[in-house]
C-alpha cells in the first residue's frame, strides 16, 4: 500500500515537473516584449505627427490610418482588444532613437524600408504595407507638368531625415540641376513653408503629397507631378533581437492582406468559422494551431480581422473614403492586378 | 601628514563617484546596444552623406563625406553665431546708453524694448520673424529694389556678389596695416610719455586701413567684380534672383531674433557696469582738465569694462548655444545638419550625439577662454 502511493507521488511529481516543463517551454516561447507588453496591458506605437490615411489623431486624440491599424491589429492579436495601444507620435527624426530605446515596441510609421535601416542599427523591417514612391508638388500656376522643366536654382521642401532627401539628390543630380534643399522637422512646417512660397515645390512620397495637399489653403492650386523618381515601401519596423515579436507583427500584418485574399471581413469573420475551405478556417482559428508558435492562443487571427478588418477594408476606410488616394494602384491585391503578396498562413 | 589625507579622501571618493556613473552609463550603452545589434564606432565619418545643405560656406554637396557634412554645419553654426553676437553688441550697448539718456523718450523707448524682447521666449520671436515677418514678403518678382541692389523677397535676401581676384593679397596688406597701427600706438605711447606730444592715433590708423588696400587695388594686384542679382525666371510663376549672392531667410529670421533677444541682457550689462562708476570719478577726471571724451575713453569705459566683460560673456555664451534653436526654422546650422539629417540617414546617436555636444562644449569653451583672456587684460593691473 504504501509502496503504492510512493509510486503514485512519484508519477504525479514526475508528471507535474513534465507539465511545468512544458508550459516552460511555452513560456520561453513567448518573448521578452511580448511579455512586457500584456503585463502594461497596452502595445506602444510610434506614429507620425499627423499624416491623414496614415495616422492622424482627430480634435478627441482617436487616432486613425492604416499604420494605426497594424498597431491595432497587433493590440488584438496579443491583447485581445485592439484599443489598448498606446500611441507615440514621432517626427521622422525621433522614430528610429525611439524604438532602439524601447520607448515604443513597433514603429509604424509610413516607413521606408531601405537595406541600410534594415541592416546597419538594429532595426528590423516586417513587410510592407504600403507601396509608395516619391513624387513633386507645385503650384498649377506655375506651369510645370512635368518633373522635366525643373529649371537651376529651384527651392525644394522637404522633411527632414527622411530616404526622401537621398532621393531629392539623386534625382536632381541625374538632372544636373542645381537646387536648394530647404528641411524642416515636421511635416506641418514643410507644408507652412511650401504654402507661404518659400519653396517652388513640395516632395515627399506620393501618399503623404495626397494627404498633405488636402491641408493648403487652397488645395486645387496645386497639382502632385506624374512622375515617381523612387521606389518608397513603407512598412512597419521592430527592434532587432526578438524574433518572436518580430513574427507577431509581421504576421499581424500579413492576416489582414490574406483576410482580404480570402473575402473574410470584420462582418463575416465569424460565420467564416464553418467554411470549406481550410485556409480561410485556419484564419479565423478554427483550424490548426497557428498561435502556438508565437505563444498566442488560437483566436488571434481571428480577432484581428474582427475588430480592425482586413487590408481593404482599413485602405477603404482610411486612404480611399478620405479622398486621400482613392485608386488603390500597387497597393492592391496581387490576384486583382496589385502587388500585395503575401506568404500563406500555416 | 593627518591634514592631508583628510583633504584627500573627498576628492578620491568624488573622483571614484564621477568614474563609476560615467562606467556605469558606457557599460549600460555597450549592453544594450550589444543585445540589440547596433556597433559602436566613429568610421562612419568618411562614409558619403549623399544629402545636399541648402547653405554652405565651403564647397559641399552630398558626395563628401559626413565629416565634411560635420564642418559645414559646424560653420554655419559659427556664422549665426558671430553675426548675432556683433549685432547684439551693438544693439546692446546703444540701447544700455539709451536707458542712461537724460531725454525721458529715448531712456523709456530703449526700456520697453528691454523689458519686451527680454520676457518673450526667444523660440517664440524666432518664430515671430521667420513665419510672420519673413514670410509676408513679396515673392521675387514683386520686389522693390533696397539700397538699389539688393532684393529682400520671402525665397530670402539677394544681394551683389563680389568677385575677387588675388583676395589673399588684400588680407596681407590688412594684416600689415594692423602691424604697422602697432607700431606706431606703440611709438604713439612713448612720445606722450617722453615728450607730451600727442599723435592722432586713430586718423592715422583709419588712415592706414584704407591706405594699404588701396594701394593694391590700385597697382591692380586684387580686382573686384560685382555681380548684381539678375531675376531669372524657373517657371511661369516662380522666379529667382540669380548671379548675386542669396542670404536665405532662415538666416535672417535667426540673426535678428537672436541679437535682438540677447541685446536686452547685453543692454543690462552695459547700464549696470555704466552706472557700477561712481559719479565721484567723473567729477574728479573733469577737474584735472580732461575733455569729456578723454573722460569718457580713459576713466569711465575702463573701469566700466571691468563690470560689464564678465556678465557679458554669459550672454555670447548663451547665444551661441540657443543658436541651435536654427533647427526649428530650417536654418543647416551643426544641430539640423549633424545630429539632424546626418545622424537620421546614418542611425548613429550616440556618436553624433557626443560629438555635438563636445563640439558646443568647445565652442562655449573657446569664447569663454577668449572674453577671459580680455577681462584680464583691462582688470586693475596692482602692482
């Protein structure tokens, strides 16, 4: 008898030491910042100071975009609520100090992803959730249609610290155009300086020219130029050294443009539990076990495209029903003629 | 023996303090940015900016390097900060006299300006004259000439530009009229000590300054051209000035807020140390027979320098230092152009961000060594 319950304890001990192991295993799973970021209850995001379609705050500090949808859709994912982020409005100066830092844990940022970001001071890039390029703005009495008639001697308006002013140099210098490069920190000045003819033109990438057009004095008295002189992809950026945080977002990121592959949307999300088709059931988590791997449960996908939606649902909301930039050109899905590709979920 | 190590001890656990926070603060960064992937170095410096500067003193453009991108930035710093520090005096002391005026409207006018300019926040009156004074100027083409020559627009400020040739001649034969004003107050001294003679110091030495340059222009050693601003036009609605020499508005915004803000102080300093000679050594002066001038030059400046050189200093100190303040209004002064655009394209803060700090630590340095060496020179020489 007693025998026995030595090798009962024995098992149950063996057992427990097992379990406890396993949820050790899970746990080192998880990562440090994700950690952190359910024990404060709330994801930090580094946004821009205001960039309509992108991320803006309205006059109550409800901030709305599509970069503010990513963060939101990673609060949903880890936390369960995509309202509890806390946003960091940033100038293009300030963001990359700032996620270095740890004062914010994802930059989402109309960032561009270059190789020497990538690679030289600890950031990582996830994807892309906007394909952008630079473009000019003038003013349409000034006659010029064209990138072309940029003649010496031409004042140009810029942010400061931004792969926008790499470009500005490459492409007037391809040019052999003399010019003067006039930099401020925030977007708003730029737009100040611009407005007030300090500046025969205005560039930045095409997005921000659309967004930022709509607040001149009188925007029809300026026209954004055909051509595109760069290729802008901009995307959310993490610290390095965490991958697991790293997949968190990146994934986030790519449920919401294969949600909208699949036609699941915020409304549907639910009735999609039951479909035919494994992929879309593996989306809305009623199939495999996709958040294990991050140390999520299985609704997080789910959860995402029901409470922020899917990428076209945020586009149409954010950029398209503003005004900003109704056609949706590269940013479409690559099955409608886009470049939006995404690697499958499973 | 006792006595000396008890003065001893404090400083080294003082000194052991300053070493281990400044340990302990490099430890923490090497961790961290160890863990996160980011390397530490200063290599960076001879990598190619590729960003352009809209204003430079020397020959730049995003081809050179990031060092040189360092020194353009850096002189543009210096450059609103000598031209600030000249009007500040200037306007400082006229308006410190000004306050002095026995005339009650000069002496309240230059009072309202000091405490006007003095109490609004010098961030604010930058932003004052570059968004809404600067701004409100015509564009180029409406614009009414100024001196004839000059076109003050809201693209900024063109005026000639003047094409030396051989201009290193003429700064020698500026340097060699400052040596021979030398010799001859030198000479100047004696003959007033020996003999009771006085020279006309500063005829001659006006004299010389114009004497020597003349004299090689004359000979056709330097020639001068001047290019006058021409309007050029970019498109149908935008025109520039070209040929000429372009001041960009950032800079003129930048000037005037600054020396206007720091000539209120200066203009203290100048009252305070006026006021510091007591009317006793005036009245004195006067009744051994000296001139108003004379009083003016050899008993009350001297003794009122002594009072004014050191609060003085504080007030150049300051703003060279609140000249970084450029980088809200787009001027390329060290901190838009370096820790701004440079320490953006290349992610390296905590490089750039030291050597910025070094580099306004020795510029601060550098006028307090200077104002130093001056204030020690007019103090009371006890013998």
């Amino acid at each position: 008898m007693l025998r026995t319950l030595k090798t009962l304890m024995y098992l149950l001990t063996s057992v427990a030491l097992l379990v406890s192991f396993e949820t050790g295993a899970m746990a080192a799973k998880k990562s440090k910042t994700l950690k952190k970021t359910q024990k404060m209850g709330f994801v930090r995001c580094g946004v821009s100071q205001g960039l309509p379609g992108f991320s803006n705050a309205d006059a109550s500090g409800n901030w709305t975009g599509v970069d503010v949808d990513l963060c939101r859709a990673v609060a949903a994912a880890t936390l369960g609520d995509s309202g509890k982020v806390k946003f960091f409005p940033l100038s293009a100066k300030e963001r990359f100090t700032a996620l270095t830092s740890g004062e914010i844990d994802v930059l989402s940022r109309n960032t561009t992803w270059t190789l020497s970001r990538d690679a030289d001071i600890g950031l990582t890039f996830v994807g892309v959730n906007f394909y952008d390029g630079q473009g000019f703005m003038v003013r349409k009495s000034s006659g010029i249609t064209s990138v072309n008639q940029f003649k010496a001697g031409v004042s140009a308006c810029t942010n400061l610290g931004t792969t926008t002013e790499l470009n500005m140099r490459d492409f007037f210098n391809s040019k052999g155009i003399k010019y003067e490069p006039v930099t401020f920190e925030k977007a708003d000045e730029v737009v100040a300086a611009y407005d007030a003819g300090r500046c025969d033109t205005y560039t930045t990438d095409k997005s921000g020219l659309a967004a930022q057009r709509i607040k001149l004095s009188k925007p029809n008295d300026h026209i954004v130029l055909p051509e595109t002189i760069s290729k802008e992809p901009l995307g959310p950026v993490v610290r390095q050294g965490d991958a697991v945080w790293e997949d968190i977002v990146r994934w986030s990121l790519n449920v919401m443009i294969e949600a909208e592959e699949y036609g699941i949307t915020s409304a549907n999300a639910d009735s999609m539990k039951s479909s035919d088709n494994p992929a879309v059931k593996r989306l809305v988590g009623a199939e495999g076990e996709l958040g294990a791997a991050f140390g999520l449960d299985n609704d997080w996908s789910l959860r995402i495209i029901k409470q922020v939606g899917n990428y076209g649902e945020s586009y149409k909301r954010n950029i398209a029903d503003t005004g900003i930039l109704p056609d949706r050109g590269p940013n479409q899905l690559w099955t409608k003629g886009g470049i939006l590709y995404v690697p499958p979920a499973r | 023996m006792n006595h000396k190590i008890k003065s001893i001890i404090p400083q080294l656990l003082t000194l052991l303090f300053v070493v281990a926070v400044i340990g302990f603060f490099t430890i923490n960064a090497q961790l961290n940015m160890d863990e996160r992937g980011i390397d530490f170095g200063y290599g960076f410096l001879n990598q190619e900016s590729s960003f352009d500067v809209q204003f430079s003193l020397i020959e730049y453009d995003g081809s050179h390097s990031y060092a040189k991108a360092y020194l353009v930035g850096l002189l543009n710093t210096i450059l609103v900060s000598v031209l600030g520090i000249i009007f500040c005096t200037i306007i400082g002391v006229i308006i410190g006299i000004a306050r002095l005026s026995p005339n009650y409207l000069i002496r309240n006018t230059a009072a309202w300006y000091v405490e006007f300019f003095r109490n609004v926040p010098l961030l604010l009156q930058i932003f004052f004259w570059y968004y809404a004074a600067l701004r409100a100027l015509p564009l180029p083409e409406n614009t009414e000439p100024l001196f004839g020559v000059t076109y003050l627009t809201v693209k900024g400020y063109y005026i000639p530009r003047l094409i030396w040739e051989n201009f290193d001649i003429l700064i020698y034969s500026i340097l060699a009229a400052i040596i021979s004003i030398m010799f001859i107050r030198n000479y100047a001294r004696k003959l007033q000590e020996e003999k009771g003679q006085q020279l006309p110091v500063l005829l001659i030495s006006v004299g010389l300054l114009l004497a020597f340059p003349a004299i090689t222009f004359v000979t056709g050693m330097v020639q001068l051209e001047v290019a006058l601003p021409v309007l050029k036009q970019l498109s149908k609605t935008s025109f520039i000035y070209a040929e000429g020499l372009s001041v960009p508005p950032e800079l003129l915004a930048l000037v005037l807020a600054l020396s206007l803000y720091t000539a209120t102080f200066v203009a203290e300093c100048v009252r305070a140390g006026v006021q510091g000679v007591s009317k006793g050594q005036k009245e004195a002066a006067a009744s051994v027979g000296l001139t108003p001038n004379q009083i003016l030059k050899l008993v009350i400046m001297p003794q009122a320098l002594r009072i004014i050189i050191p609060p003085t200093t504080n007030q150049y100190l300051n703003l060279t230092k609140n000249s970084s303040l450029a980088a809200a209004i787009a001027y390329p002064d060290l901190v838009l152009v370096f820790a701004g655009t440079a320490l953006m394209q290349t992610g390296r803060a905590i490089e750039i961000v030291s050597i910025t700090m070094l580099t306004y630590l020795t510029l601060s340095l550098a006028i307090s060594l200077l104002m130093n060496w001056y204030n020690k020179k007019i103090a009371i020489k006890e013998k």
